[in-house]
C-alpha cells in the first residue's frame, strides 16, 4: 500500500475503526489494540499543541486509546512522561523529542517491553530503539528558504551588486537544525563564494547562529547584538531564519533599530510553520515575506498509518532507508514535501487547504503576550 498526498489528506475521514478478532472464551488475544502515547515538546508553539490534539483525534478515531502529554520544553519532564506511558501498558509511542539524546535509557525500557517507537518530526539519536521516523524534507525547508532569499533579492539575475545576509540556526538538541542550516547553506554557497553575498558577522557554522529551544528571545538578543556589532554602517539585507518564532524576534531586534516593516530596505526574512501571527505578518508585508509549510496533518496522518499498518499486521510504508542516521542506524523513514509560501500563495496553500482561516490570520495578535 503506497501512502499518497491525496490518499494522506482524505482517506482518514473513511477509515472505519479497526476491528480485532473476538478471543474465544478464556483465551487471551495476542493482537496489538493500537494503544498509543503521543509525546509532544512544548505548548509554546502552535505546531505542536495542533499536531498532539490532531494526532489524538485520528487515533481515537480508529478506535485505539492514547495518552497524550507535553514535555513543556523539560527533558526530564518528557522522560518522566514517557515512563508513565510504558508502566500504563502502551503499545505505540509517538514521540518529538525535547532532547534528541536524552530518551536512549526510557525509550530501552519501552523496547523491553515490545513497545513499537515512531520518532515524530524530531529524529531521537543515539539509540537502536526508534523503529520508524515520520517527517518532511528537513534539508529541503533550508533550500525554499534560500531560495526566497535569492529570488527577492534578485542574486540570480548577476546583477552585479553585494548583498550583506546573516544566518539563524535551530535549537542544537533537534537533529533537524542541522538539515534546515545546510540545506539553506548550501543553496547560497554559490553567491558567497562569487561575493554577491557577504555575511558581516562571519558566522557560518551550526553552533555559533543555533538558537537555543528555538527561542524568539535568544534569537532577538543574537539580532540585536549582530547589528550593534556589524551593522552601524553597512546595510542589512536578509536573514536566514529557520522558523517563525525565531523570524520574529528577528523582526523585533530590527524595529529596535529603526528598521521599517514594509519599507524597501526592511530585510528579507524567511520563516517556517506557517504560525497565524507569521502569516499575518506575510499578508501585511509587515515583518517576514515567507515561512515553509509542513502541513502537520499529512504528518500526523503517516504517523498514524504508521500505526494502524501494525496492528493490521503489515510493514508500514516507508520511502526513505538511507539519509537519517541516528548514530545506531539509519531509521526507516517516510518523509513529506515542504511548500513554500509568500503573500502571493498564502490564501491558495494555507487557507484553500482549510488549514487556517483568514479571520484567524487577521486575527492572529500582533504581539506574542
């Protein structure tokens, strides 16, 4: 059974529950009922609260029980969280990490007890215990990044001029900082190595431009401190952001040096998870001019079928063996497509998709509370 986009985005909604061979009297069934534990990072990001509910619907939907908890960014919260799932008898867990080295000891309790683990959108390193990886293109979100950078730009028209650009990395416990940074990377190494694309600050690598949890406020203070530093008499024309958040810490540093959303010389900022205050800022033409969206449902959907293709009995599908080595192996992996969006096709890929609403991107506050 091959999982397609159209089959991933309409055929839940047919899927009737599972049902499992009745046990004859005094016999014990040997068959897995789909009983799930969803353990998701944190509530302060909307990804996740959507994605753990989402993941929770569908499940329930199929007839199987589920715990659902949020780490709230706490490693040993997360841990703890999923221990008690073990101790309650799960047979499936769905887990994004908060650390992607922390769960090698709890996750080797879960394989004692024949627990199946799906590593959801964060790969868990350092462990032969994960079984499957659900995600998208990760090295691909850094290319459409890079690839708005250069297009607003107009770096591919050798125009013969110097753009001064910095980058923005992830928080370095999630293993997919490192694809979103090279794929971005990688895609403008050309221009830099031509000189159309100057980085003042120097800072190429992972460490130095990664924003710890993902954080607006690190990421401001780095964009702050960057333009203290490098900025005071050379203009600043784009950022490398690898995440909505993060793009609008950067976007505040910015106004804090009087640079004006929507201006002409307002830097390009790229963005992704098509957070609603994002997109409103995307609409506008007030902050960032692009986020990559990862539609969250087609990966809940493959985690999911993940699940339901156990407990039928049957190997779940799978289109990655090679590219995602977890320091033990390389995990099994179905990856997803990651789509650009601007304000040219917000309304077509974000709000057709029934994904978000315009009345709930209007609405999205303007500060983050």
């Amino acid at each position: 059974m091959h999982l397609s986009r159209r089959g991933l985005l309409y055929g839940s909604a047919g899927v009737a529950a599972v049902s499992l061979a009745a046990c004859g009297a005094g016999e014990e069934s040997d068959k897995l009922t789909g009983y799930t534990g969803i353990a998701m990072p944190t509530t302060t990001s909307d990804r996740w609260v959507l994605e753990g509910a989402d993941l929770e619907k569908r499940l329930q939907a199929l007839g199987y029980k589920t715990i659902l908890e949020n780490g709230e960014d706490d490693i040993p919260t997360q841990v703890r969280q999923i221990q008690s799932m073990i101790d309650k008898g799960v047979e499936f867990l769905i887990v994004a990490a908060i650390g992607n080295t922390s769960l090698g000891e709890v996750l080797s309790h879960a394989k004692d007890k024949g627990v199946t683990i799906i590593s959801y959108d964060r790969l868990i390193l350092e462990t032969p215990d994960v079984d499957y990886y659900a995600s998208f293109d990760n090295n691909q979100v850094g290319v459409l990044q890079a690839k708005h950078i250069i297009s607003k730009l107009g770096l591919d028209q050798n125009t013969g001029e110097t753009f001064n650009i910095e980058l923005f990395a992830g928080s370095l416990d999630d293993n997919n900082s490192q694809y979103f940074f090279q794929g971005g990377l990688d895609t403008l190494e050309p221009y830099i190595y031509s000189g159309a694309v100057v980085i003042p600050s120097n800072q190429t690598e992972l460490e130095p431009t990664s924003t710890d949890k993902w954080s607006r406020e690190v990421a401001r203070d780095r964009m702050t401190g960057l333009l203290e530093e490098f900025y005071q008499d050379r203009p600043l024309h784009a950022v490398l952001s690898p995440y909505d958040g993060i793009s609008r810490g950067i976007v505040e540093a910015l106004v804090a040096a009087d640079y004006e959303p929507g201006s002409d010389d307002f830097p390009v900022i790229t963005g992704q998870d098509a957070e609603l205050r994002s997109l409103k800022a995307i609409k506008e033409g007030t902050g960032q001019s692009e986020t990559v969206f990862k539609d969250t449902r087609l990966l809940a959907e493959v985690a999911v079928k993940m699940v339901q293709s156990i407990v039928e009995g049957s190997t779940p599908d799978v289109n990655d063996l090679g590219t995602y080595d977890n320091g033990f192996k390389f995990v099994p992996s179905y990856l997803l497509d990651p789509v650009d969006v601007t304000a040219e096709n917000y309304q077509e890929i974000v709000v057709d998709s029934g994904y978000a609403t315009e009345e709930g991107i209007d609405d999205a506050p303007d500060d983050e509370g």
